[in-house]
C-alpha cells in the first residue's frame, strides 16, 4: 500500500497493490495499522457507505461540525469520479484550496480526506458506484456544505454546469465567505 501526501499535505492519495492474473485481481483496500503508522494517529471508522449515481451527477460539498466531523476514505467500486477536498480550516495555509484527484474503478486509488475539509465529487461515468468510510455518525443538526461553484474556490469539475445533476440541498449552499460554520486549524479534531 502506497500513501502519497497531496498539494494539502492532510489530504492523502491511497494507492493499494493489486495483485492480479488471468483469474482476476486481488486488493487490500484498507490496512488501518499501515494508514495510522504513516498519519502518526488513530482513526476509527465506524460506518461504510455506498451510492450510484449516473454522469453529471454532483454531490458535495458537505461536511460535519464538531463533535460530529467526519474523516472520509473514499474509493470507487465501478466508474469513475474526480473527487474534491477544500480545505475549510480558518488559519490554515492552505484555506480555502482544494485537491482534485480522479478516482476510478482501474486506477483503485482512494482519497483520505480528514476532518476539517468539505468534500465533494462528481460523476464521470453512468453507474459509478462510490463507497466511503467515516469515522463518525451522521448528524443532521451538524450537517453543512458549501456552494460548489463558489468562484473563490475555482473548481473545475470537469463537466459544462448544464452537464450537472444537484439534489436541491446543493443548489442553495452558501459561499465559503457566507458561512461561519469552519473549523480552526491547529484544533485536534481527533479527540
């Protein structure tokens, strides 16, 4: 398993070795003991999710306020999806830039996207089937998002905005500079 640190250094590609012949393929998708020794801290994923979804189709950018935040690993099972992490975190060098990686069913890559970053992403292909870890519950109180076509944000989705399918949730998130709801950079999340 190969751990690459991104542009946003808390934001981690997952590469896992795939071993395969003319049977087929073999994948560790998660090791928590090699994740935690190249992190230097614990994360205890509690729930798995799973959505399909059809090309255009946009989900994000959502996160969870504490004591509700949520570390996601996430991967795709089939397809394809360019997946985004912002970086929400006031103070923080990187506030406000994001890592755009695409994920696809050939490429088994998984992006670790920790707490303190909204997350989003965007489907490339019909019936892309997205899987997910998180390390806390849902929280419909705690829950918040961001307006993906904030310009301050200047995400480039790789699809024409006509191209896009949004649940109504998604339409009428606020601006990054709209919202109050952050996290602090340097706050230990992970208490």
């Amino acid at each position: 398993m190969n751990f690459i640190r991104t542009a946003i250094p808390d934001v981690v590609i997952v590469e896992p070795t795939v071993h395969g012949d003319h049977r087929g393929y073999f994948v560790e998708t998660f090791r928590a003991d090699k994740l935690e020794e190249f992190l230097g801290y614990k994360i205890n994923f509690g729930q798995d999710n799973e959505s399909k979804s059809s090309k255009g189709v946009l989900r994000g950018l959502h996160y969870q306020l504490a004591p509700h935040a949520q570390t996601k690993l996430v991967r795709v099972i089939s397809g394809r999806v360019l997946d985004v992490a912002v970086d929400i975190r006031r103070n923080s060098p990187t506030f406000g830039q994001h890592v755009a990686v695409e994920l696809t069913a050939d490429n088994k890559r998984q992006l670790l996207v920790p707490r303190g970053f909204a997350h989003g992403f965007v489907v490339l292909e019909d019936d892309t089937i997205f899987a997910y870890k998180v390390d806390n519950y849902y929280s419909p109180e705690c829950d918040r998002g961001i307006a993906f076509n904030d310009p301050v944000l200047n995400i480039d989705w790789m699809l024409k905005t006509e191209e896009l399918k949004l649940s109504a949730k998604d339409t009428t998130q606020p601006k990054l500079n709209e919202t109050n709801d952050l996290f602090e950079f340097g706050v230990d999340y992970y208490v």
